[in-house]
C-alpha cells in the first residue's frame, strides 16, 4: 500500500499470510443448480488506528512498535456477506436499513 502519512510518502507491506474464516449471519446455504454470491468487503479506514488516534504506517512495518496492532486491523477488516442481488450490500440486513 502506497501513501502519505503528514505529507511523508510511505509503502507499507507486510508478510501477513492467514487463513481468514468469516461467519455468515444468517449462514449462506447452497443449493445445487441455484446461484449464491456472497461479498467479501476490506475496510481500509481503521488499519492504521489505534482507536480514534492514527498511526503512523511506518511504525507498523515488521518490527516496528504498531506491528501487531495494523496486523490485527487488518484481520478484523474483512467482512463477509450473502449478496445474491450483487450490490455490494448484506442481502439480509438491507431491508431493515432501508436499502433495497
């Protein structure tokens, strides 16, 4: 990831490899012969918070003091859901906050 962080350029990379399990909720069921797809959605906005305080990515490379903390926000990014109609929105949850 490329960017400026207090007008300084930065590349952030890491050597983060997981395996990521998602829940799903409700869970998506397939059945043979009829479509599911599902979205997978990375929020970038928090990797370099720590709580409402930013961080500074250079402080998050391998061995640096915000190592662990980015990781984590990285992990925690990732949010699954059920999206048959492929709009990039939770089938399951777009009635209820009115998004159709």
């Amino acid at each position: 990831m490329k960017g400026t962080f207090n007008g300084a350029a930065f590349t952030y990379t890491s050597d983060l490899n997981v395996e990521q399990k998602l829940r799903f909720d409700p869970p998506v069921q397939v059945t043979a012969g009829t479509p599911a797809s599902v979205t997978v959605r990375l929020d970038l906005s928090g990797w370099f918070r720590d709580g409402s305080k930013l961080v500074d990515p250079g402080s998050a490379t391998k061995g640096g003091v915000n190592q662990h903390l980015v990781r984590d926000n990285i992990k925690q990014s990732f949010k699954g859901f059920r999206d048959n109609d492929e709009d990039g929105l939770d089938d399951d949850h777009e009635e209820a906050s009115g998004h159709h």
